[in-house]
C-alpha cells in the first residue's frame, strides 16, 4: 500500500482530519501530523486501486471509528496476508489497511483519498518500488469475450486484483498517440475511488463475470452505476440505469443521454499492458463544488 509515516514530533501540532466511505456507513477521525507528502507506490493492489496512504500512530485516541465498525468493511488479503485492505461493500471506498501483526505504529494505514474535503492533487508524490518487494504479483488471465475490433484499434484487456471480474476494450492505441479523454475528476466518488476514465464508444467495452461477483453502486440521480469487484474491491466500468432513460425530455436531459448511450466509461487502471509514462497525463477535471446535487459529507 502506498504510504508516508507522520509521526509527530513534540512540537508539531496535530490536526484532525475525518473521512469516510462514499455512502456514509463508516466514518472515522484520526489525529495526524499535516499530511504534506506521499509515497506513490507502483505494486499491484496501489496500482489498480490507486491507494494513497498515511499510518496512524498507536496512541490512544489518535484513530477512531465515529459511525460503524472495522467489521462492517470488507476485508481482502493476498501473497503473504500482511495487509487486511479494507473497503465498504456498499459503494466500493478503500478506507484503509490493516497489519494484526505489524508493529503498533504500522498497523493501520489510511487512504488519503477517503479523506473529507482533501486535495490530493497538490500533495507532493515520492516515487516508491513496491513492485519489487517479495514476489512479483502475476496478472490473472483475462477469460471473457472480446469485443470487435476496427481498424487502427487494439485490443485492452485487465481483471480486478483477484481475477473474478474482467474487462476487455478495442479502442485506438493507448500511447502517446491516443487522442480520446483521460480524465480524473475530484467529484465526491471519483476522488474516493481514485478513478482514471476513458471513454471509449458503446459495444467496445465488456465487463464479464459473474453477476454475483459485481457490485453494483447508485447514488444521487441514480442514472448510472460504479462498478466493483464485490472480493477484492476493484472499481470497473461506469454502467447505465434504466433511470437515465426516464428522465424527461428536456433539451438537458437529451445531452445527458446521447452522451451516455454512446460511451462506456471505464476505470484506465484495470488494464494491463498500458504505459502511462507513453499515455497522456489525465486532465484534472474539478466538479466536487460545481455538478449538482453536491455531495454532502456525513
């Protein structure tokens, strides 16, 4: 999990910083030294969640879990279960990571992304090669249908970090080359979730799996869903509702659908084989005071 340690030192001034998962059913406060900087880890779990991570000291009071329980949160492990990561199975946020056998100052790690109101995009980044740490994680094969491919395409395909869901796209070459959006936004459930989208045309994307294996999360108008892997909390695709196609025909409205029914918006992070150093820095796109309804921390 991609960290930075904050221990305080006894003059520095410790702030409170409350976060929470999307839907509200797990917040908690920690106290922390101001969070200034951060480790940007390239291992597989930090990759494909995008994970942005703080500890939390061992003395009394500097953690503590205002709404619901660590045992409301899913847990997932792998290799050698260190790390318990821990997301609500609702909507999909990462909270935070847990180590039962770390040392007390190491046993629980924060997403930073989870954090009320926090700028991650300022923070300063400090590459770190997770990567290379025990063995090296293999990518599960991906075992679904692939969708048709045009000329000048090719074709992407990825799974969620435990394998159960996978995803396939035929879409222009994702390299320098690419001119379609690559987007983060800092709205209330992409900066949670850490998102980075592209928008590749309808009938070019396929999510496969079991159904029982996709969570399924609406929020607000409720026109479309997040996507996740309901084990390993890996977020997918962005999928329509049929709510969308209810909504009265305002000139608004129709810009709304005919954007909608010709993309398929998906997470950038679930496929293997792309070279974000070739790939076109994401554009930051800031909606979390702009789009309505605003989302109102809880």
């Amino acid at each position: 999990m991609t960290t930075t340690t904050t221990t305080a030192q006894p003059s520095e001034k410790l702030r409170t910083y409350r976060g929470n998962c999307h839907c509200g059913r797990y917040v908690y406060e920690a106290e922390l030294p101001e969070i200034k900087s951060l480790y940007d880890c390239n291992c597989s779990i930090c990759t494909k969640k995008g994970y942005l991570g703080v500890f939390v000291g061992a003395a009394d009071g500097s953690f503590r879990v205002v709404k619901g329980s660590d045992d409301d949160l899913t847990s997932y492990s792998f290799g050698p279960k260190n790390w318990l990561h821990k997301f609500c199975s609702t909507c999909g946020t990462p909270v935070l990571g847990y180590a039962p056998d770390g040392p007390p100052d190491k046993k629980r790690v924060l997403n930073v992304h989870s954090i009320q109101d926090f700028n991650t995009w300022d923070l300063e980044r400090i590459p770190f090669d997770g990567a290379s740490l025990g063995d090296p994680y293999v990518p599960h094969k991906y075992k679904g249908p692939l969708p048709p491919e045009a000329k000048g395409q090719k074709t992407y395909t990825g799974t969620c970090h435990c394998g159960k869901l996978g995803l396939a796209v035929s879409t222009e070459p994702l390299d320098e080359t690419y001119e379609g959006n690559v987007i983060e936004c800092n709205c209330s459930i992409c900066e949670r979730n850490a998102y980075i989208w592209i928008y590749p045309q309808k009938g070019s994307v396929i999510l496969s799996g079991n159904e029982a294996d996709i969570t399924k999360y609406k929020f607000a108008k409720r026109l479309t869903s997040k996507t996740f892997c309901s084990t390993c909390g890996t977020f997918m695709t962005n999928e329509n509702e049929p709510e969308l196609y209810q909504l009265p025909d305002t000139e608004e409205n129709r810009v709304i659908k005919d954007w909608l029914a010709n993309a398929h918006p998906l997470n950038l992070r679930v496929l293997e084989g792309v070279d974000f150093a070739r790939l076109k820095k994401p554009a930051r796109i800031e909606t979390a005071k702009t789009v309505p309804p605003l989302y109102e921390n809880p």
